[in-house]
C-alpha cells in the first residue's frame, strides 16, 4: 500500500485514542491479527468525529429526503441532499488527486409497494480503483441517505433521519475522504443509497446490476443507525458495542448444490457471509481494542431489513452493521413532544464520539481486507483415510503480495476461531486434531500482515 499524504506526526498521538478504554471483559477468547498496519492506524486516527458530526447536522438541515420529497429546491428535499453528498465525494476525489470516481446511479423507480407514481432514485456512488489490475475483487461500504417519518408515504413532513441513517451516511463518505488518500489492491465502493425506506430499492438497483456484469464483489456491509449506543432512557447502553449481522444458510426453499456442500460435512455456519463476518470482527477488535464487534448470527432484527439483503440475494456476502439497542422513540418518528418525551430522528441524539468508534470499526477492516491477497483457491480436506489427523491442502492465492496463509480452527460450537498456524507452503497437517471435532478454515495473509477471507475446506479423495 502507499501512502500519498505524510501525516506520521500525527500518528505518534494515536496511542492517546486508546488511553482510558479498557477492553470488554465479555471477551475472553478473542483472537486477533499478528501485524498492525501503521497507514490503516493512521487512517483510523484520521477519522474525525467532529467532521461526522457537521455532516449529520448538514444532511438533517435538508428538513426532509424522503424518497418522494421535493427535488428542484437547493435547500429542501431528497434532491438537494443527493446534491451535496455528490460534491462532498468530489471535493475528496480532488484532495485525492481524482483517483476516488463519483458517479450517479440514477434510474426511475415505476409504481410498486410504497412507490405511487414514478419516481427518479439516485445512488451515490464513489468508487477508489484498486491498484493490482489482476485483482477483480470489490469491497462495499453503504449507507441510505433517503429518510422518513411516521408515515412511510409521507413526502412533506420533516423528517432529519439523523440516526437513520445519516449515520450511515456519514460514516461511509468520511471512509471516502481517509481512505481515498490511500492506495489498496482491491477496489473499494463507497455508495450512498437511496429507496431504503420504500423497499431498499437503491442498493437492489446497484446489486442486481453488479450481478449482472459478473462484478466480483468479494463483500459488502451496509451501516444503519450507528450513532446511538442507548436505549430506553438509558436502561439499555453498551458504548463500546456494535452489533454485526451476518446471515447464515439463506432461507430459500430450494437449497443449490453449492449450498449443500456446505451442509454435508457442518459447514453452515462457515459459508462466505459468516467467514467475512468473523474476519470483520477479528480486523476491527485487533485495531480498536476498545471495541466489542457483537457477532449476531442472523440476517437482521424481526420486522426489519437493510441494504445488505439485496446483496445477499444476489449471492454475495454482505453484512450489516447497527448500533447494540434500538431507541425507538426517535426513529421512523414525527418529530413531536408527547407527555414530555421527544420523539424523531434529531441530531441531537445521536452520539458523535461513538459515531467515530464505529466509522473507524468499518475503516480497519476495510482497509485491511483491500490490502488482503485474494483467498487461496480449491481448498481440500483429504478424507482418503480414517485417521485423527487433518490433512489440508489449496492452490495458492493469484496474488503477488501473499506471504503465506493461515490455517484456522474452532470447535464446532465456537463461534470465532480459536487456533491458527502458519504456513508459507500450500498444505498442512494438524497432527491429532481431527476434522471430525473442529472446523477448518484457510486465509492468505499479506506480506504486510494482512489477512483474508477464510475458506472452507470441502473434502476430496486421493
Ligand atoms: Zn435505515
């Protein structure tokens, strides 16, 4: 990776992030990565709660941008906010020397579900190439600047969405700005969505799309409603917490064969979404050892969903990050005082300095999996024999930076690796611990110690 702007002075502060925060103690068993990254430290230091903050106020003072709301107005409505986001992006792309490219995606949504009559629905969307021509991967980070109020037809209303989700919104575009000063093989997205609040109708445009063009979207995670760690008055807070959806076995009624692979020899809960999830997870706490990333293994929350899903559908991993509690008093809300309580979606209310912990939650691990070298290809566990030993091999990762690979492995009821080793060759064998009592996974791992995604190891016969 390459560094385009020297800020080192201010790295040397970087330990003082850390200084009154004590890691979880939920935590016993966490794994980390062996080998920070000084540039990803940097980036994460980078990362400006004050300027999050501005950007929440900034997209809350449009009053409203609801999906059907006002478009002409330069300071009212869903068109004035796509606006701005669009000339924050390139006003980043030229602090970056225009490396970082923003593009509209813009179609007409016909009438459907919570759509009444035609409506225009523009994406955002920044894009920083990565640096390797052979690596195809993409990775995407996503917020929906669209909002609503009580009613979700309600075009008129005020409704700030400042937690939902210009949190989100925020977080993503404050990713653009660090990490478009960077350099990373793979290619990373950085999308602001709208159609959200009418049926995620902005991110299913943008991944039905990418299916279709065969992108290789190596992972996505959308963030919405990460700027509040309290629920309930208070009764509820985790400050240090954020919740990481990651589905497991898609709930489809026809299994693909691909699927039934996994589930033959265990494999469920090791399928591409929960491997990007864990990794996710292990980067993020490695670099932010004050945060606790809250694995929750399914899709999303009852009655709810996010743009991740589309993506999901689309067969990609994808994964959705939201703040540990829910304050339902101040989302989907007119902004309205009733025996005292305020109810909407104000400013005000959202958490700045836990806004940033998040953000920078995402950046780590962002930054590292577009550093990664590209996973290591037709993972094998040899099952010729009976015998209570494991015997892996794979074909090596296509990528020039790879050091070597790790060689992970849990019980099968644990839900994060417990063990690794490893190896600069193409196979391994775990002398007496047998596959038929833990679970597998293989991960190239950079020569700056960046690690992949794992893959899951499916038997074969010699
Ligand atoms: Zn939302």
């Amino acid at each position: 990776m390459k560094r385009y702007y020297t800020l080192l002075p201010l790295l040397l502060l970087f330990p003082l992030l850390f200084v009154q925060c004590q890691p979880p103690e939920t935590q016993p068993d966490r794994m980390t990565i062996e080998q920070l990254d000084s540039d990803i430290q940097q980036m994460v230091f980078d990362v400006s709660a004050d300027t999050l903050e501005k950007n929440v106020y900034r997209l809350a003072d449009f009053g409203t941008r609801h999906t059907l709301s006002e478009t002409e107005s330069d300071t009212f409505g869903i068109g004035a906010s796509w606006r701005w986001i669009r000339d924050e992006f390139e006003r980043y792309s030229e602090e970056s020397g225009g490396r970082l490219q923003v593009e509209l995606d813009r179609f007409i949504q016909e009438p459907m579900g919570r759509i009444p009559e035609p409506v225009e629905i523009v994406n955002v969307v920044a894009t920083l190439p990565g640096a390797d021509p052979d690596d195809d991967r993409i990775f995407v980070v996503s917020g929906h600047y669209d909002s609503r109020a009580s009613n979700v037809m309600d075009g008129e209303s005020l409704a700030p969405g400042a937690n939902d989700d210009a949190s989100g919104t925020v977080a993503v575009m404050e990713m653009a700005r660090v990490m478009s000063a960077y350099e990373f093989p793979a290619t990373i997205v950085f999308m602001a969505v709208s159609g959200e609040e009418q049926g995620l109708l902005g991110a299913r445009h943008w991944a039905e799309r990418a299916a279709e063009e065969g992108k290789n979207i190596a992972g996505m995670i959308t963030n919405d409603i990460i700027g509040n760690h309290a629920a309930d008055d208070g009764a509820l807070t985790d400050p240090n917490k954020v919740r990481l959806f990651a589905e497991g076995v898609p709930a489809v009624s026809e299994l693909e064969p691909e699927i039934r692979r996994y589930l033959q020899t265990g494999g469920e809960n090791d399928m591409p979404t929960r491997q990007f999830a864990r990794t996710v997870k292990e980067v993020a706490e490695s670099y932010l050892p004050d945060m606790d990333v809250w694995l929750i293994y399914r899709r999303d929350r009852y009655l709810r969903g996010g743009d991740h899903i589309p993506f999901l559908e689309q067969g990609y991993p994808a994964l959705r990050f939201s703040e540990p509690h829910e304050e339902f008093r101040h989302q989907h809300q007119d902004i309205r005082e009733e025996d005292g309580v305020q109810y909407g979606d104000l400013p005000e209310f959202v958490d700045y300095d836990y806004l940033g912990r998040v953000t920078r939650v995402n950046l780590a691990a962002l930054a590292n999996l577009a550093s990664s070298p590209r996973s290591p290809e037709n993972v094998g566990m040899n099952i010729s024999r009976l015998e209570n030993d494991t015997r892996l091999r794979w074909d090596p990762s296509p990528s020039a930076h790879v050091a070597g690979y790790e060689v992970l492995w849990r019980e099968t009821a644990s839900p994060v690796w417990q063990h690794r080793e490893f190896v600069e060759g193409t196979e391994f064998t775990a002398e007496l611990v047998s596959k038929d009592n833990w679970i597998f996974g293989v991960r190239a791992v950079s020569e700056g110690g960046h690690v992949g995604i794992p893959v899951y190891p499916m038997p074969f016969r010699e």
